[in-house]
C-alpha cells in the first residue's frame, strides 16, 4: 500500500528545529509549566477571535444606547458583553458612516485588539500591509476589494501606542428585521479592521 | 549612532501586494503556538518589558526580519532575550537546533537608569497644533519615522503611560500622557492623497509646539 508512506511525519524546517531547541531547554529548566502551551493553542482558537468583536458590532446595531456608550468609552462597552483583558486594556471603537471610513494597521509592528478581532491575520503583520496604508490607503483598499467613492474621507488608525483600535462598519442595508445573534453572522473580521465593507 | 529600524515600515515603497486572505487559522502549525508561548514564558522569566520585547525582535538583522514571519520574530526575540539574561546560552540553542541559531544584534543606546520625573498633566489638548520632534534615538522608541518633523493637530487625549523608550532600556520607568495625532496625507507625503488623513497614538516627549 503505497498510503503507507504518507504515516511519515514532514521533515522538519530549520524554524520548527529552532522552536524545539528552546522549548527543550526551557523545559528543563522549569520554566514550561505543564500543559502552558495547550492552553494558550486552546485560548487562541476557541475562545478569542473576530466573533466577539462581531457580537460587539451587531449590539451597536441594534442598540443605540449601547453604540452611544461604545462611541463614548469602548473598553468599558466592551467590558459588558464580558470581553477583555490583554492588547485590549484601552480600546477606542471609530465608526463608518457613508462619509467616513476608517481602517486600522499598525506600522511599527503588530498591534490588534486581541480579545475582540483574536490574533492578527498574517497579512496584517507583513511588510506590504504595514508599509502601504498609511500612504496610499485609497489604492490599498481598492486592491483588497475594497474600492470607496472618490469623495470618501479615509482616515487610517496607526496603533502606536496603547490604545487598540476597532472600527465600527455600517449596517449593511436591508437588515432591518434582523435579529441580533443573527447580525453578529453577517460581521466579517475585515470590516472590524476596516479593509471591507458589508 | 542613530538606529532607524527595518521595523519601522510606515510609508516604505516597492514591497509588493499584500497576500490577503479572508480567513485563516490562529496558527498555521503547532510551531507558531509553541513559539508564542515560548515568549510568553521567557518574557514572564526575565522580566521584560513590553518595550524590551518589541526592541529585541527590533534588533534582528534586516534581512532575516523582512523575510521571516511574525512567529518566527517572536522566536528569535525570546532566545535572545534567554541569552541576553543568562537563562540559556547561544552555544546551546545552536548545539539542540542541530545548526544555526539566528539571534537579534546587539543593543546600541546605553542603558537607561533615570528616566526623568513622570509627566501628570497632558501638556496639550483635544485641537492644539503639535509638531513631532525631529530626532533619531539609538534604541527603541514608538514614535514612527514618517511622523518625525511633521505637524498635525490633537484629536483625544489618552491615559498616562509608560514610555516605551525607557522601559525598552533598564529598569527605569517614565510615564506620560499619550495623545492621538491627525496628520493630513498631504502634509505626511508629496504624494499625499486627498481627503486621507492618517492619526498616529503619541507620547507626550515625542511632541512639541509648533
């Protein structure tokens, strides 16, 4: 059976080698408690990503005493659908409206609300992304099938400091009778980052 | 000597496109998660601060930063944050590894053991025309390049922080207001587009009057 030979585990690159060297001699060192690094992998994949932030959007939607409030002090909106906690200490929520769009990057290095968006795409922490918005955002986000009228303001958020960003996209027309739980559904990561409209 | 890093990318040309994709997974493989960790871990250990941590992954040599990914800094910032605090040596990440073990430069800016009184009271507000410092530190610093010498007008007044530029270099600490900064594109670059402007979070010691 030629299946066998798939059961071989992939060669191993030289940045898995290098992971596994440290990783090794930390471990023997005391410093990997057990079972640390399941739960970040298990965090990460299960409980932080863009559908908290998509529960965020779709509350402001239909609640416009808690969009004022979100406007108004976004960590503490935040708080009350009970999301927080690292890269996500001093939020600021920016809101779409068909004048204004507003989009989010972060030229220095990396830097994302974690406990609502979950961890950056890779295309956010590359060189191209992190180079291009603040300078030509109009042509950017065209590329990324995001083309805005001509007489759009664009206005471009660069997280350096400690402030985390979240834009805040329009509700897409013909949603009037929708429900909440069901609005969350329609909230894509990338309109929360600002390089898609809904 | 001046250190203007590879990691200050904002307004760089000829990088190409970006790979977008609508959708991917926390981490592509086991690797990325145990890198992550594995900072976590060392950064808890030594007791970096967030600026010590940016700055190491700041020092790699360029090359290697443009062409590795972002798990792959966290990896290279933890080992030498390892080596640099005695926790493990080069020679044994380079023995386990089986082969070479790129770690990040060295430190050029001296270490800082006073940073200077804190900053309570922001020293400007929401409208006030500001201008950003024209300088070039030699270590870390969150005040981006393409801002540097540039006028641009307060649009929020944040908390009081830790200045990076301290932190990053000892343990001394500083802490300031920070403020959000509007720059027109066309203030910010010849070709500045219209109607873009570009607001960038800043530490009250990176500004000036203008």
């Amino acid at each position: 059976m030629s299946g066998e030979r798939h059961h071989h585990p992939a060669p191993v690159s030289p940045v898995e080698q290098r992971v596994a060297a440290l990783e090794a001699l930390l471990t023997e060192r005391g410093l990997v408690p057990e079972g640390f690094i399941e739960e970040i992998t298990r965090r990460y994949e299960s409980e932080i990503g863009p559908m908290n932030g998509a529960k965020v959007v779709a509350r402001a939607w239909t609640d416009p005493g808690y969009k004022e409030r979100l406007l108004a002090d976004g960590t503490a909106a935040i708080a009350e659908l009970g999301f927080g906690g690292a890269e996500g200490e001093h939020m600021v929520v920016v809101e779409n409206t068909p004048a204004v769009h507003n989009v989010i990057v972060c030229t220095l290095c990396s830097c994302y609300p974690w406990p609502t968006l979950g961890l950056p795409p890779a295309w956010y922490k590359d060189p191209p992304y992190r180079a291009r918005m603040v300078r030509e955002p109009r042509v950017l986000l065209a590329e990324m099938g995001c083309p805005l009228p001509g007489d759009a303001e664009i206005r471009v958020w660069d997280s350096s400091a400690e402030v985390r960003y979240l834009v805040l996209p329009q509700r897409p027309p013909g949603t009037e009778g929708m429900a909440e739980a069901d609005l969350a559904g329609l909230v894509t990561r990338d309109s929360m980052i600002g390089v898609a409209r809904l | 000597m001046p250190v203007d890093g590879i990691h200050d990318l904002g307004g760089l040309q000829g990088l190409g496109r970006v790979a977008h994709s609508p959708a991917e997974p926390a981490f592509h493989d086991r690797w990325e998660a145990v890198a992550r960790a594995l900072m976590e871990l060392v950064a808890g250990a030594v007791e970096a601060s967030g600026g010590e941590f940016r700055h190491a992954i700041e020092r790699m040599e360029p090359g290697h930063y443009l062409t590795s990914s972002y798990y792959e800094h966290w990896l290279t910032a933890a080992a030498t944050l390892a080596v640099e605090h005695g926790v493990v040596t080069h020679a044994d990440l380079e023995a386990r590894a089986g082969g070479r073990f790129p770690l990040s430069g060295p430190v050029l800016a001296p270490p800082v053991t006073d940073g200077g009184p804190d900053v309570g009271e922001p020293r400007f507000g929401t409208g006030d025309r500001v201008r950003v410092r024209e300088w070039h530190p030699p270590g870390h610093t969150r005040c981006p390049r393409y801002v540097r010498g540039k006028a641009g007008t307060v649009v929020r007044v944040d908390g009081t922080h830790s200045v990076p530029d301290v932190e990053a270099h000892g343990a001394a600490r500083r802490h300031e207001p920070t403020y959000s900064v509007r720059f027109d594109a066309a203030d910010l670059w010849q070709d500045g587009q219209r109607g873009v402007s570009v607001h960038v979070d800043l530490w009250d010691s990176y500004l000036e009057r203008p």
